[in-house]
C-alpha cells in the first residue's frame, strides 16, 4: 500500500511510522527499506482478510504509476451496497484505472468493471517488451500476449516501458482487442521444425506518458457531462454497467 491515514490525511510512509489502514482501520507499519520504493503493511498476522492485504508489496512499476496522480485520487475506498473496493486510481468524475501487473481472471476483470463502471486497464508489458515478444509501429505483434486482456474493457492500455533509447516512456492504445488473437508458427533452429505460440497482432496507437494521462482526465471529464446529462433527463438514464464511456469518440 502506498498511502495510509495518519491524523486524518493521507500520508506515505516514514522510517519508523506507524498509520491506520484505510480499508480495515488496522494498524499499518512503514516498510522503508534501501531498494523497494517505501509501502505501508499491516501487522505481521493481523488483519490478513483486509481488501488492501493483496496490495500490500506492490511492484515498483505500480508505485511509479500511481505516484503520476495527485494522492487523493490514488488507492481509493470505493464502498457500494456493502462491498468494498480499492480503485488504484479513481478520477474526480468516477474514472477509474486499473493498473495490472500480475495475471488477472476474467471474472475479476468483469467484477471491477461492474462495480466501477467505468475502467480503464493498463497491463504492465514492460517484462515482455525486454523480452522481445513485443514489436510494435502501427500495428502491434506481441507473442504470448495476456489472453485476459480480450475481458477488459477497449482500448486496452499497455505500458511497454521506455524506449531503446530511453527518450521516451510508451503506452500503448489497443483498439481491437477482441478479435487479434490468432496461433502463430515459429521456427526453431534447433530442432528445425515449427514449434506454434499463441499471438496477438492488432492496431495501437503510441502514447507517451503525458499525452496518455491526458487523454484519462479527458475522458473522466466526458463523464462529467454524461452524468449532468443523465440527470436532466432521468428517463433515459442508462442501467449501471452499461459503459456510459464512448473511448472511441475521438
Ligand atoms: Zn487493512
């Protein structure tokens, strides 16, 4: 966890500190050791059915993403009809991006789709990208692609990392996600024979960091509009879960 309630705010960690969680309301301890970005974890044993237990070491690449946004906006309490959720980053007008290192099922990502409503995926490519299992211009070829990408909601978004050259950090907007996956025969040397990988190949487009930030308060600030809209006319207010988000309008 990257944020915990000390005095009523929000605060990172400190050597030595000691904060409440804000999911379970249990005591959280400052983790502020040399090479991990510093976290918040609960007491060893306590509280372990706590929603945040899960986020409890993250990987870096989380910590650099959230540390993109205001603190207010990152691991947000989202409660609804009893059941609580965390949004790892919640917009002012109810976006919320999700952001994926380790695998996900596709029940989850229908759940967190449903109850947030409107979501935004960003998987962490970055391992397959050094990899090279990664190539990409207008079109992306990744072997071995996360196959639950195809359950998210379009574009899916995935942080490729930095450049060769490391000029520049990219995202990138996949926008047919769920017809791209096909089977993909490779040649081996070796054994000279082809040996058959699943692939994806699909349109994106490069994003660096800014313009893909940019392009997240745009689309929480349509939402704005929507739900002034929806609330003028009530009678043609859609069902939740529907996707009032058009990604595509652009
Ligand atoms: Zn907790």
């Amino acid at each position: 966890m990257f944020y915990a309630i000390k005095n009523g705010e929000k605060i990172r960690p400190l050597p030595d500190a000691t904060a409440t969680c804000p999911f379970c309301y249990g005591k959280v301890i400052a983790c502020t050791g040399e090479i991990k970005s510093w976290y918040w974890r609960h007491e060893r044993g306590q509280h372990s059915d706590c929603i945040s237990y899960q986020y409890e070491a993250e990987t870096e690449w989380h910590y650099t993403w959230k540390s993109l946004f205001p603190k207010a906006w990152a691991e947000v309490r989202c409660e609804e009809n009893g059941k609580i959720m965390i949004a790892d980053v919640k917009f002012p007008n109810g976006l919320v991006l999700e952001i994926q290192h380790s695998p996900i099922s596709p029940q989850k990502i229908k759940e967190r789709q449903t109850f947030h409503r409107n979501v935004v995926w960003l998987f962490d490519a970055t391992g397959p990208m050094q990899n090279s299992q990664i190539g990409y211009h207008k079109k992306i070829e990744w072997i071995q692609p996360r196959e639950t990408m195809k359950f998210a909601n379009e574009p899916v978004f995935i942080d490729v990392g930095f450049t060769a050259d490391r000029a520049k950090h990219e995202v990138l907007a996949l926008t047919d996600i769920r017809t791209g996956f096909y089977t993909k025969k490779i040649y081996n040397e070796k054994t000279d024979d082809f040996y058959r990988v699943k692939a994806y190949m699909g349109p994106c487009k490069i994003l660096g960091i800014k313009e893909f930030t940019a392009k997240l308060r745009a689309l929480d600030k349509k939402l704005k509009k929507g739900n002034e809209e929806n609330h003028s006319q009530p009678k043609q207010k859609k069902d939740r879960g529907s996707g009032q988000l058009s990604f595509f309008s652009h």
